[in-house]
C-alpha cells in the first residue's frame, strides 16, 4: 500500500538547506531557487513510484525551466539497507535518466525530516517568495503506468504558481514508498 502526502501546507516556507550533488558540488536552496518558483522533489532511484514517472520528471523539469521554475531532487533513502540509493548509484541514476536538475544526497535525512517528506515522489512546488504552494502528485497512475492526458497535475499547478504566485485550492496527493529512516 502506498504511503500518501498530507494537504498541502499553503505558505509554508521552503527550509533552507545545503547539500552535496551528483556533480560533488555543494548547492543551497538560494543556489537553486527560480525567479519564478521553486520544484523541491523527494525522490531515490529504487522506488517503482519514482521510476514509473521518472521520465515525465525530467521533461516537466524542462518546461518549467524555460518559465524561471527551477527544479531539484533529493534522496534521503537509508543507503546502507538500500544500497541502490547509494550516492554512486544516484549519480548513475541521474545520468542514465538525463536529470537536467541537481539531484543531492541528504545523508544525514535531516533535510526530509524538516520538510516533513514522507514518500518517494514528494513534490514541494513553491513560488518565487519560496512559499509552498503545491504539495500533490505528478499525475495518476494506475498499476505504477502513468495515465496519459495532457499535461501533468505537477505541471499545470506549477505553471499556475509562476503566473499567478498561488497554487490549485485542489490537489491530489502523491502516493509512493515510504522513505527509507535509519533506525539508528
């Protein structure tokens, strides 16, 4: 059974962060916030939830680009008991999959736990002032096949923050595993 997002928490500001990316840079929330909004993904390279949508990721990521929405992934997984979220293996996964934003590794999960994350995908959409918008999913699946009709709910909520600085009253949450917690 997938564990589901809680309602969007509107206004709620983005924490600021600093964390290592899959090209060995260190990048900070004010390293990657858009003019326009700012896409704070929770995701890991194991999860059938994000695989199943992990294409439609990068090309959402690509159309927010180009109207000043800036996108980043993070991985907080337990990589010692799932080591296919290892950094070695999130650097593969990001070039396999041609992210075309910073994907960074929050070793310590202390990044996750302030944001509240609870499942791989977790999408915290904000808007330029980096107040959370949009807390949904990317789009319906069903039997982890994305259903196809237009544009995704992740898409067109985030397009409405860069036009109007607020997200939809409604949104569906997104749905997927767990994030993998250490137990120490």
């Amino acid at each position: 059974m997938p564990i589901q997002t809680p309602i969007c928490d509107f206004g709620q500001k983005a924490i600021p962060f600093e964390l290592k990316s899959t090209d060995n840079k260190i990048l900070s929330l004010e390293d990657i916030k858009g003019k326009n909004g700012t896409l704070i993904m929770f995701i890991c390279n194991h999860c059938p939830y994000v695989k199943a949508v992990t294409k439609e990721i990068v090309e959402d990521c690509n159309e927010l680009k180009k109207i000043g929405i800036n996108s980043v992934a993070i991985c907080a997984n337990d990589a010692e008991n799932y080591p296919e979220d290892s950094f070695e293996n999130m650097i593969k996964f990001s070039k396999d999959n041609n992210f075309n934003f910073p994907y960074l590794n929050d070793e310590t999960q202390n990044i996750a736990k302030a944001y509240d994350a609870v499942c791989t995908p977790d999408f915290f959409g904000y808007n330029k002032n980096l107040e959370l918008q949009y807390r949904g999913r990317l789009r319906e699946l069903r039997n982890l096949i994305p259903v196809k009709e237009g544009e995704s709910d992740l898409l067109k909520a985030m397009k409405q923050i860069a036009n109007t600085g607020e997200g939809p009253k409604d949104q569906i949450p997104s749905a997927g595993c767990s994030i993998k917690w250490k137990t120490n």
